[in-house]
C-alpha cells in the first residue's frame, strides 16, 4: 500500500496532474468511460495495439470528445482496455462481442487514452466529464505496494514456522477440507518464481499486463525488468510481493506450512512493475490503474472464483470530482460470481483504500503474533475482519522471507474463501461474494485484547468458517419446502393398493 516515502518519491512536479490531486497519475494516459450504448463499436482494445494487430483509434465521436480533446492535447490515440470474454483469445477480435454484464457494468465501454506529452490530464478530465456521452474521465493513477523483508533464511525453528497458522486454524481446516484443484484463485500482484520448488505445482498460465514507458514515472524512479510489453509471462524477479502471497495461499509444505487454501490453484497476473526508489535498495511494485484493471478482468475471464488484491489507492489523495478507483472491474467481477479480497492498507490511520473500502469486497486488516492489532493496519468501517500479517514467513523469489503487511494478511483470507468454495461445491451448494463475507465475519474469532474501532469482526478462523458453511448449508437444505419432497405414503391398508392386492 501507500507510503509516505513513496508517495514523495512519485509526487515529484506534476504539472499534468487535476487540481487536489495527491495521488501520482502517469503523464500521457488518462481513461475515459462512455456512456451506456455510445462506445463505438470499431474501437481496437489495447491488447491487439500492443500486438500491431489493430492500429489505435484517432477518432472516437466524430464530434465534441475528439474536439476538445485535440484542442486541449493536440491529437490522441485510444484503445479499450478490456477484452470481450468471449473473444479473449481472438487476437483481432476481442472488441466484438462483449456480453449485457460487461456493457452494464461499463468494461466494455471503458477506454484509455494516450496524448501527447505536456497534456495538462487533469484538466482535460474535469472537461470532458461534462460531456453528456461520457460517463466518467479520470487520470491513470499509479499505486503502490511496498513491503517489509528481511533478508532470505535457511532455517526456521518449529514454532516459528506453525505460530500463525495455528492462530487462524490452519491444520484443522485442511484437515476438514483439503480443497481443490479446479479452484483458481486470481493473484493481482507483482508476478512470481514459477520454478519455486513450494509452488511449481500451483501456478496455472498467467499474463503479464504491466505496460509502463521511462517517462511514466518520476525522476530518480527507476523500473526494473520487464516493464513495456503484455505477455503471458508473468514472472518477477525483483519485488517479490506476490511470492510471499501466493506461499500463503497455495505453498506445497516443503520447509513452511502448507498453504492454507489446500489444493487450490493460483492464475498469477503480473499488473505491478518492479521499480527501484532513490536511495532505497527494496524494489517496490508500481501499477496503473489501467494495468491492474485489465489483470483482474483477464482473471476472472480466465476462471478465477477468487481474487486477492494487496494494494490500493488512497482516497483522500485523489481529486474530489475522479471517479473511485476500480469500480468497474469490481462490479464486472461480483456480476461473474467473484469473492474479491483486498489488503485494508498500511498508514495506521482510519483511511478508506480502494478497492479495499468498497462494501462488497472484503477488507482485511492485519494482526500481530499475541493477536493485538498490528501498529500499522489501516481501519474502518469497511474492514471486515483480520488475518495475521507481521514476519509471516512464506515463499520469495529463490527462497523465503519474512513478509510484514495487510498485503499478507488479505492471502490468508482469499486461501480461506478458496476453501469455502471447494467445500461448497462437494454439496453443489453455491458460494457468492455476499455469503461469503458473512461466513468469514460471523466465524472470526473474537479479539482477545481491546482494540481500536474499525478492525473488524474479529481474527480470521478457517475452520469455524467451514464449520458455519457447513451449518448453512444444512439449514438451508432442511428448509426445503415440503411440495419438493416425494411423496411418500404408509401403506396400512386404508388406500388400497396393498402388496397383496394382486
């Protein structure tokens, strides 16, 4: 999540940037949604520029969007960012065919823009909301995800390896549903190690959405790696953040415990490139809003039942009329029948972090080993309960670490959601966002020490959580009305028909 060196760091002269605006927002890009039935239908998505398969689009109305943009800009460039789902391997077709959830939900209609450099984004935005066929405009902000760890270990003594996992009841939820493989659970993160001897088995095929230019980013920030071209790798071999969530969800238990989602799968996608701050040695992830969006939907067309989300944007940082970060997508993804997971954040304060604070993903805050709220874990109403996330040893990129932050928490969590949906379908009872979030939070554990307002219902439980799944899905088969039950009839002879009646 956001941090105060960071944001110093990225907020370096930003003449492009809206009025209000706190949060860094890449020089030449900015998204634009039309309004419900305007989007042109000709319009290339941005998959099939990168690949030279479509030439971008230099016109969108023919009237008063292509006009103030080319006063104000001096000309564009525009692409959709999302691929129709059922075109999504059509490479030159994936702008035909987009279906009534993603036309309502406005993926289908969201596009970016890229202007010349100079463009002053902000105020374009703010002019071209008042356009009645667009539905919202907003620079292409940039989020963050940095993270404590310590350097790579060889050995771990015993109850510093289990002390976490018995705290959210790890071994006996495995225990009572070991989990399944059908089950994917999408990673939006930094990319991972796909020949890590824990995790080689859990990866299926991911991609790779990270499209970041040198002059995106603020002087002295350096990108590291691969950080130009979508493909369908999405390795990383600087940050290390999604190895350390993806270790709690899906680890093989070779030398730390076996990840908490069982037999689960991970569709990793890498949406934040690696970069390196001044003066600092970490390499941090760094992700537009238009890469990390096009990932989640990428995952959930791709299969995803779950989607763990450790980053977020801060929304006091941003200008007061841009659209919420991510709505979109969430939506998109609630429609699919999605449990979205996100990390609450890490400033400490009550903050709302997006897409964490939206009411229908679940929020996860942090705590310590002893169970206290950790220092730095963000609160509010929105937080829905709490999951170990300090020294978490997991998974990196060539060994282990010791991973500090929300972002670790939300894992365990999406392992847990992961568990509850594979228990669901051995009952072909179904498992949505909604009953999942109740299940999570009725079952959480009460804290045990005075905490803060705004952390939640309490500590995270995976087997009370399975417990409380099973139980309603008991109550809700044992309400079944009785015009569905057979009709069975006692034979005493009083209806004839009898046995020896023939």
């Amino acid at each position: 999540m956001s941090a105060p060196a960071l944001s110093t760091a990225l907020s370096l002269a930003e003449p492009w940037a809206a009025e209000g605006d706190r949060q860094y927002s890449l020089p030449d890009t900015m998204l634009l949604k039309m309004s419900l039935g305007e989007a042109p239908e000709e319009i290339p998505v941005l998959r099939d520029v990168a690949r030279n398969a479509q030439p971008a689009a230099t016109s969108i109305d023919g009237g008063p969007i292509d006009r103030i943009t080319s006063e104000i800009a001096g000309g564009f460039r525009a692409a959709r960012l999302h691929s129709a789902a059922s075109n999504v391997f059509a490479t030159g077709e994936r702008h035909r065919g987009f279906d009534p959830i993603e036309e309502v939900t406005g993926v289908a209609r969201q596009l970016v823009l890229r202007v010349p450099p100079g463009t002053p984004v902000g105020a374009l935005c703010e002019v071209l909301r008042q356009i009645p066929t667009v539905e919202t405009a907003s620079p292409n902000y940039v989020t963050a995800t940095p993270f404590d760890m310590q350097a790579p270990v060889e050995g771990f003594e015993d109850d510093e390896i289990r002390e976490l996992h018995a705290m959210v009841r790890a071994p006996e939820a495995l225990a009572h549903e070991p989990g399944d493989p059908a089950i994917r659970v999408g990673l939006i993160d930094s990319g991972i190690s796909e020949d890590h001897a824990e995790l080689s088995h859990a990866f299926q095929a991911g991609y790779d959405t990270v499209r970041l230019d040198k002059g995106d980013v603020a002087q002295g920030v350096k990108l590291l790696g691969d950080h130009r071209h979508n493909d369908s790798n999405p390795r990383d071999d600087f940050v290390g953040h999604g190895m350390g969530c993806a270790g709690i969800i899906a680890a093989r238990g070779l030398n730390i415990p076996q990840g908490l989602g069982g037999a689960c799968r991970i569709l990793p996608m890498r949406a934040l490139a690696a970069a390196q701050l001044p003066g600092k040695k970490k390499a941090v992830g760094l992700g537009a809003l238009s890469d990390l969006d096009m990932a989640m939907k990428l995952a959930v067309d791709l299969g995803a039942k779950i989607i763990n989300m450790s980053f977020g944007t801060d929304d006091s940082a941003l200008s007061p009329s841009s659209p919420k970060p991510h709505k979109d997508i969430v939506e998109y993804a609630l429609a699919r029948g999605c449990i979205l997971i996100a990390a609450s954040g890490n400033n400490g304060q009550d903050t709302r972090y997006w897409p964490a604070a939206y009411p229908e993903v679940i929020a996860v805050g942090a705590v310590e080993a002893d169970g206290s709220i950790a220092g730095f874990s963000t609160r509010g109403s929105h937080v829905a309960l709490c999951a170990p996330g300090s020294r978490v040893l997991t998974t990196s990129i060539r060994g282990y670490q010791h991973a500090t932050g929300t972002s670790f928490a939300a894992p365990f969590v999406s392992a847990t959601a992961a568990l509850l949906v594979a228990r669901a379908q051995r009952r072909a009872f179904p498992v949505d966002a909604r009953l999942a979030k109740r299940i999570l939070t009725i079952s959480a554990r009460p804290f045990s020490l005075d905490v803060p307002t705004g952390c939640g219902s309490g500590v995270l439980d995976a087997q009370a959580a399975l417990l409380a799944l099973d139980r309603e899905i008991d109550t809700v088969l044992d309400e079944k009305p009785e015009d569905d039950a057979p009709d069975v009839t006692t034979d005493n002879g009083e209806n004839g028909g009898g046995a020896d009646d023939g």
